[in-house]
C-alpha cells in the first residue's frame, strides 16, 4: 500500500506531531510520503520522521505554482492513499484526474461544510465528539478515529503531592491562540487565588504564537508566578512534563485534546474546560478534573481542590486509560484498516 499524506506546513502544532508519529507507526506496515506545501517547517520535527519516509517539500510561499505541481504529483505517482490532514487542501485537489482514493482526518468541531464536503472516499474524525458535530451539522457520516500519542516517549514519574510551603507547579501545553486555547481564562483564575492568599504556584505556558496580550494581561494582574518559554519540540515535552503537578486546558472549543493524553502519560492530574473533546478524553471526570469553560473562578476552585487532594489512584487510572485507548500504535493500526476498506 502507498500512503500520501498531505499537509499545509510542519510547525510544532498537535496536528503536525500527530502526522509524524503515525507515519512512523505506518511504516512498519505500508510505503509512507509525506508532502509539505508551504515553506514553513520545523527543522526539528522533520528530522523525526523515520528514514524509510519519503519527505516531499513544495516549498510554496504564496505562488499557486506549487499546488499545480502537487496535483500532477499525484496524478504520476499514483498512491493508493491520498490523506488530507489540512482542511483548505481538498479545496486545491483535481480528485476526478487522480487515481487514488482521499482520506480527510476532521481535526476540529465547526469545520466549515465546504471543506468536509469535498469529494472524499473517507472522513475521519479524531473524537466521537467531532463525528457527533459533523453528523448534526451537515448530515455527512465519518468514522471516529482517536488521536494517539507514543506513551513510551513521555517520562513517566509520579511525584509526591506538594505541601503548602513548596511551589505548585502548573503547566498549559498549546501554541498562543485566543480565545480558543483559553490561557486567559487561566491567568485570571491565578489572579483570584493570589486574592485568595494562594502564592505557592509557579504557572508556565508553553507553545507557539505572541504571548504579549497575555503577557500584557500578567502585568495588569501583578503577577510575578507566570513564565512564557515560547515553542518547545516533543522532545522537551517528553523529557520534561513530568516535572509539574498539573496540566490545565481551558480551551473554549476543542475537537480532542492531544495535550490532555500527554499529561495524562507522564501520571499528572490534568484540568480541563468542560467541552467536549477534553471531557471526552477524561470520561466526564472519571481521569481528570474539569471546570465551566470561561469561568475563571470555577477554575480557580478546581486548582486550590488538586493542591490539597491525593491523586495517585487518579493517575494511575488515568494512565492506563491512555495506554489502552489514545496509544499511537493503535490509532495507526485503525488508519490501515480503513484504508483497506476503500481501495
């Protein structure tokens, strides 16, 4: 089997390391390319991918002149699967002269009808959630398909509980996106339990994207317990997650959630907005906390509640969930399958 999977840019997005971890997994199990349109990419999550891939860069910034190349790509190389994983793409596509079959993963709630009505052979959406949200909005059947992380990659440790005299460490895994990603609604729960006499935490963003609203909102606040370390590769993120005590996703929409899987495999309580896709990923409270979306002092509650509680049986629970059903082994393996339905 031939594997073409097609996406805008390769940055350090859930999107982009996904891609790169399934490639990895499908590998073992069919002939893989990767096709990049545009200029932008990450060095270092290239240099990921498995050396059997076949990385194929169009290196388009602007110029329609790439995505004409594509098409005639496909038409001369003839993969049995062509997979769509950024949404404009299907709209560039001349499906009716090329002999493949099209995969489109949905990567989001809201994803506008004309990108999902495009002529596919299969959609496949990343939660049930999003299934959900397509069925009711456009009537358009797609099969849910999680999203996996490699479990193995992430250092797993569970730290003793912190007490009141030490610091609290917090982290928010996601590129700088407001209002979807929510990290105001965060920084403002800080301010409540600074209010509240509540100091000991030490909270870190990290992602990609300009941080100076949210930097600009710390200082109105006074805050001195926020850091911005800018974009970190997956490396980092393996190497170094398991050194906080929360994991907080206050997303005000969200499709899944990779980054909830990943707290979650290195065994530290996560806390999320309840939408969704993260409660989907937590069971509706059975491996996680969750708080109204856009409630600052509904988070503030949840994260003065995680300081004092005992979550080992939590994480531990938590922990098997991702083994048993967001591993990456296990989602590539479902993609092949599919695959094998259509060609």
């Amino acid at each position: 089997m031939k594997i073409a999977h097609l996406i805008f840019g390769l940055g350090l997005g859930g999107i982009e390391t996904m891609l790169v971890n399934i490639a990895n997994e499908q590998i073992k199990y069919a002939s893989v390319t990767i096709i990049i349109i545009n200029d932008c990419i990450n060095k270092e999550l290239l240099r990921k991918f498995h050396s059997q891939i076949e990385v194929i860069r169009m290196n388009r910034h602007r110029s329609i002149w790439p995505l004409i190349k594509l098409n005639r790509l496909l038409i001369k190389r003839k993969f049995d699967i062509v997979h769509v994983q950024s949404k404009e793409l299907g709209l560039v596509l001349l499906t009716y002269f090329i002999r493949s079959k099209f995969v489109y993963t949905i990567h989001d709630t809201g994803v506008a009808l004309k990108y999902i009505n495009c002529p596919y052979d299969l959609r496949i959406s990343i939660s049930e959630c999003v299934r959900e949200d397509v069925k009711i909005r456009t009537g358009i059947d797609s099969i849910a398909i999680s999203n996996g992380i490699k479990v193995t990659d992430f250092r797993c440790k569970i730290r003793e509980m912190t007490n009141k005299a030490s610091v609290f460490k917090i982290i928010q895994l996601s590129r700088i996106a407001l209002p979807k990603k929510g990290q105001h609604i965060l920084i403002e729960a800080l301010s409540i339990l600074k209010k509240r006499g509540i100091t000991n935490i030490l909270c870190t963003f990290i992602g990609e994207g300009d941080s100076s609203g949210l930097e600009s909102l710390v200082s109105k606040y006074g805050l001195s317990n926020v850091l911005f370390l800018g974009a970190r590769d997956q490396s980092y993120i393996q190497e170094h997650l398991n050194e906080y005590d929360l994991l907080v996703q206050p997303s005000m929409f969200e499709g899944f959630g990779i980054t909830v899987t990943e707290g979650m495999a290195v065994k530290i309580p996560v806390l999320v907005s309840n939408i969704e896709g993260p409660m989907e990923i937590i069971n509706k409270g059975e491996y996680g906390y969750f708080f109204e979306v856009g409630n600052a002092e509904d988070c503030a509650i949840q994260i003065e509640k995680i300081m004092s509680s005992d979550n080992v049986q939590l994480v531990n629970s938590a922990y098997k969930r991702v083994c048993q059903i967001y591993n990456i082994e296990t989602t590539a393996k479902r993609y092949i399958e599919e695959y094998k339905k259509i060609i």
